[in-house]
C-alpha cells in the first residue's frame, strides 16, 4: 500500500518529533526533507554552488549529526528559496513519498508542492516565542554559546524567509489538518496527529 503522509510546519514547531512518532506508530518509513536541505546548504558553505550541490545530493551526504547548526539550519533556509534547488530535489521527495508500505516526510512544502495528492496533510504550528524557546534549550543543551533574543531574532527572520519566498512558501494546504502544539505536551501532540491520520485512514478505504 502507497499511503503518503504529508507534515509541514515552520522550524522547531515539533513536526519532526510528530513525524517520526507517527511513522513508528503506522511502520511507514520516515523522510526528515528539511535535511536534503541542510545537506545543500552545507555543501554551499564549503564553497560548492547550490544547484550543483542539490543536482549531486547523496544519501551519505544526509548525516544528522553534522547537519544540526545554527549556520547550517541558517544556509538550508538561503538555498530552499532557489527555485531551481527545489527542482532538484523534488523528484527524490516525491519517490520517496509513494514508496511501498507508506511514507511519513516532513517539510515546509511537502503538502503543497511535493504531494498535493497525499492522503493525510497534517500543519504543525507554534508561535515564534514557544519555537525559539525549544530551540534556545536545544541549542544551550548542546554547548551552543547563544541567547534567547538572538535565537527568537534568528526564527523571526527564517519564518519570514519560508513564508515569503516566491517559490513553494511556507503555509498550510488548505486541507490539512493543523495542530498547534504552543501548549501542547509532545504526547498530546502525537495523539492528535495519529487521530488525524486514522480518519484519513479510515477515508481512503471507504
């Protein structure tokens, strides 16, 4: 079964630990794209052209760990708004996407660009304070010398990149379901994304 499950959502919003909790729950596999992102950003900074680093992307090029900087989180962002970046790698996505047994992936355009088609949609929100409070504690926790105005300046600005960009902005697909999670726990948030998808679930088989 081909079942694709599309969740965007601005930074540090939560739609990465949504999505993975969600692919575990249904056994789907998991695609985070905002790291084919992070991986051309990266390459960009080490001197190579976007698009060229977007057109000769590899699977060993996706390494988490390398990948979850300030500098990089802030070049992902500078190169997701080239249009011909997007191009690149929107066939890899969408493959992905309709893979045999389901598939989770998690973006800023996945439900509206990558797969409008998809069977669950899912929009997942916070406001800018909730957000640069999750990543200033992330940040500090990891030795990242760095202070909340900094950090809420740094989510204001990406937010105002993602939702302005000419190509493929940041907004919900008008029928996904949206999950603000500014005062949920990450259980409750999970609890809601799973119910969402169980109706779409339960729809695609009627």
């Amino acid at each position: 079964m081909a079942f694709t499950i599309a969740i965007d959502g601005p930074a540090a919003a939560g739609k990465g630990t949504i999505s993975r909790a969600v692919a575990a729950h249904y056994g789907f596999a998991h695609l985070d794209t905002g790291l084919l992102y992070r991986a051309v950003g990266a390459r960009m900074l080490d001197g190579m052209d976007p698009v060229e680093a977007a057109e000769t992307l590899r699977a060993e090029d996706l390494d988490e760990t390398t990948l979850r900087t300030p500098d990089v989180a802030q070049a992902a962002s500078k190169v997701a708004a080239i249009g011909a970046v997007r191009a690149a790698l929107v066939d890899f996505q969408r493959a992905f996407a309709r893979r045999a047994g389901g598939a989770v992936l998690d973006g800023r355009d996945i439900g509206t660009v990558i797969c409008p088609e998809a069977e669950a949609k899912l929009f997942v929100t916070a406001s800018a304070e909730v957000r640069a409070e999750r990543r200033f504690r992330e940040l500090t926790g990891n030795g990242v010398d760095t202070d909340f105005a900094a950090v809420l300046a740094d989510v204001k600005e990406r937010d105002a990149r993602d939702m302005g960009r000419a190509d493929a902005p940041l907004r919900p697909a008008e029928d996904a379901v949206e999950i603000d999670t500014s005062d949920m726990a990450i259980d409750a948030a999970v609890a809601a994304a799973i119910a969402a998808v169980d109706a779409a679930l339960e729809e695609s088989q009627t």
